[in-house]
C-alpha cells in the first residue's frame, strides 16, 4: 500500500482527490495551509489525517514531510493542489499580490517535490501531480500572478518528468476548468455566469471529476504517461 500526500487538501479539489486516494487502497496524508476548522473537520470524517505547514517556506516543507513520512511512511505520491488567488489587473496589481502567489503556487511545488524527491529516486518510484489550471493555458485578464504560476507549473513538471525517467518517477499536469470550489464560488455571480456561457459543456466540473484523473495518472497503469498536461475543463479551452 503506498502513501500519498496532497496540499492544500482541507476542502475542494485538494479534499476530493485524498478521499479518491484513499478509496484506491493508499495511505494519506493531507497537508493544509490556515483553515484548521476545515481541515479538523475533514480528518475527523475520513481519518486521513492532517499536518498544517505554509508550503512557501522550505524548511517548514522538509520538516512536514518528515512528520508525514513517521506516520503514513515515504511519500511515493505527491500531488502539488496548494494554491492562491490574488487577482488583479497589472497596473492595479501589487508586488505583494503578485510575489505571495509565486511564492505558493509556484514556489510551494519547487519546495514539495525538492523534499520528496531524493527518496523518490533511491526507492526508483515515484508519481507527481501537480495542479495546474485552465487559465494557466488560455491566461485570464485580473490574474497575471496566477496564470503564470500555473503556466510555469508546465515547464516545471516538463522538466522533472525528463530528469525521473529513467528512475520510474512520473510528473504530470492536471489542468483543471473551473470547478465547483470554494474559489470558485467567492466569483461574482454575474462573472461566473459569464464563465459558464464559454463552457461548452455548460456547467462548473465537480471537484470528484478532477480527482479521478489525479488517481488515473499516479497508478501503475499510467506508469509510461510523464509530462503531459490533462486538461479537463469541458471545452472552454482545447490546447
């Protein structure tokens, strides 16, 4: 049985994909950022239990990895969902705004997988995930920061899935649409309904959606799938 860790795994896409995991026979661990109330909550109503650490700091990353590898054991999967929103248009966009979101969406996915990885290749296994996004591929107007991060998320995983090849380590992308998260619903209701007019399919993708493909792609069966980007996002945007 191999353990799996998810960030930024409290509620949502993040929620969804450890219960997934956990359905498919892994050991899970979650980590979660600032909302203890969600994270209590769902550790107390699946039992995959949950360790609190600001995934943009190095150390603190190092440091919860080796909580998590005492009690589920080494860390085979790793699924990089923590992330931020800070929107803005440029020229109203703070350095702040945009120096918090690279430092947790793109900078938090440097620090998880740099302290997974050193095992990852002495075991010679391992599977990343790491959560991109729809707008990280179309871009999106307000979210610079954000778009980049998970534009660079792409080049990032490209890259390591060539360095884990030959050590039967997979890094792949998950590119979600917008789905039916708390993000999501904090989107003004007259943008959203915007939104789903240029969804084809109509209707946001539900967090369970996303996590299947999570679950697909760190199982042996995908074990010669590596650098891709799974978009899943209904039509809105077909690279």
């Amino acid at each position: 049985m191999r353990a799996a860790l998810v960030t930024g795994a409290s509620a949502g896409i993040g929620a969804a994909t450890a219960e997934a995991l956990l359905g498919a026979g892994y050991r899970v661990a979650v980590n979660y950022g600032s909302r203890t109330d969600l994270a209590q909550a769902f550790a107390a109503r699946t039992g995959i239990p949950a360790f609190a650490w600001n995934v943009a700091d190095p150390v603190a990353c190092r440091d919860g990895v080796a909580r998590v590898e005492a009690e589920i054991g080494p860390v085979e999967v790793l699924v990089n969902n923590a992330g931020i929103t800070r929107d803005a248009m440029l020229h109203k966009m703070s350095f702040e705004q945009w120096r918090e979101v690279i430092d947790v969406n793109l900078g938090g996915c440097f620090n998880m997988c740099r302290a997974v990885i050193e095992g990852m290749r002495e075991r010679r296994f391992g599977r990343i995930v790491n959560m991109g996004s729809v707008n990280g591929l179309s871009g999106q107007a307000g979210q610079c920061n954000y778009a980049a991060t998970k534009a660079g998320l792409i080049g990032f995983t490209k890259s390591l899935a060539l360095e884990g090849a030959s050590r039967n380590i997979t890094a792949n992308v998950v590119a979600p649409g917008y789905t039916d998260t708390s993000m999501v619903a904090a989107v003004p209701s007259e943008v959203l309904s915007q939104i789903l007019k240029s969804v084809p399919a109509g209707r946001l993708a539900t967090p369970a959606e996303i996590a299947r493909a999570v679950v697909f792609l760190v199982s042996d069966e995908s074990a010669f799938i590596t650098g891709i980007t799974l978009s899943i996002n209904g039509g809105k945007y077909m690279p």
